[in-house]
C-alpha cells in the first residue's frame, strides 16, 4: 500500500535530518564516507564540523529551492576530489572538504641547503612536532637549528599536483607561493603548492618537488 503523501515527507525529512547529524557528528555521511570525502572546521581541521555541517545542508536547501534541485548538484560536482577546496558555500559555513587521495605520488622537499625531506603520506612537520588528535600522520622532526620554525609547525600532505600545506598556528606563520605571489597562508586552511613553487616555514626556504 503506498504511502500518503504526508508519510513519505517525513520520511523523508527524517532521513535528510539524520544524515546531517551524521556529518556534523562524524564529518561524513554514510555516501561520503564510501568516497572518502569528509567535512572539517575551517580553523581546526581535526574536528568534524558540528554545526557547520548543519548551516551547509541549509545553503544546499536554499540554492535547490529556486533552481528545482540543479544547483546542489553542481555544488557537489564541483568539489575537487583530489584533495581540499572550499567553495562559497563552505566559506560561508566555515568548513573545508577533505577528500583521500587516490594514488598519492611521494613529493619532496628541498631546503637551501640541498637537504631533502620526502612525503609520501599525511606527515606533522616542525622542530619537534607532536600528533595531531584523532589522525593518524608520520612526524617528521626538521629544522631543529631554526628558531623561527615551530615545534609543531604544519601538516604536509602529498597531492597530485604537488604539496598540500597546513599551517597548525605556528608563531611565524606558514608563507606560500602561487601565481600571484607569496602570501601566508591561514592557520587551518590548507593550499596546494604546486611543485617548482617555494614555500616558507618561518624563515627557512623550501622548493616543492
């Protein structure tokens, strides 16, 4: 016997609304989480997005109601599935999206000194960097002659197209370079810098390679 009307609404309410709790409990749907792809806060990309993940499932709601669904499906494609990319919509919720990489290609490090530091998975750089919570990483002790760089100074993670840089709060900050020049970068805002690009941890010089 089909349901009314009025049941298959709340059903389906009911689930939507679960779903979401998901996410902003875990980071993940259960869809989500088959891909590998999770939510974080923008500012601490270890925690899942809480209410964040409620204000996105909101703007998704609003942008299909004037568009008849088309326009959250081009949200959703639109995601970079190679790795972090905040959209308008996650600016406005202040998450991030994180998706695993498929195939991740080691990328190194070359300091100006010819030193060379390779990353072949998530890894915590920093004089003497300690775990982040709740995720798994290598620590890769470095420039412990270098004031100017952290103890725990930034999550790097391989991407295809190069380096995917965190900043973790360090004190002289996380500088990178990109077709516009070189700027810091926001601590908990991750960036990829392309290979041949400099990047900065305090004052000590690197090359992505």
């Amino acid at each position: 016997m089909p349901l009314p009307p009025a049941a298959r609404l709340a059903a389906g309410t009911a689930v939507a609304g679960l779903m979401i709790l998901l996410q902003a409990r875990s980071g993940a749907s259960p869809g989500q989480a088959l891909v590998s792809v999770r939510l974080r806060r923008a500012i601490r990309p270890t925690d899942p997005p809480g209410r964040a993940a409620v204000e996105r499932a909101w703007l998704f709601a609003l942008a299909a109601l004037p568009t008849f669904g088309v326009l959250p499906v081009v949200m959703v494609m639109s995601t970079d599935d190679g790795g972090w990319r905040r959209t308008w919509y996650d600016r406005m919720a202040g998450t991030v999206v994180i998706a695993k990489e498929r195939d991740p290609v080691p990328v190194q490090l070359v300091t100006a000194n010819g030193h060379l530091l390779t990353v072949t998975q998530p890894t915590v750089l920093g004089r003497a960097p300690d775990p982040l919570p709740g995720r798994a990483s290598r620590l890769l002790p470095s420039f412990q002659d270098d004031p100017s760089v952290s103890k725990t100074h930034a999550l790097l993670e391989p991407a295809r197209s190069g380096m995917r840089v965190t900043d973790l709060n360090s004190t002289n900050g996380t500088h990178a370079e990109d077709s516009q020049g070189i700027h810091r970068l926001r601590p908990g805002q991750a960036q990829v810098v392309e290979r041949g690009r400099r990047v900065y941890f305090g004052d000590t010089e690197c090359v992505i390679r």
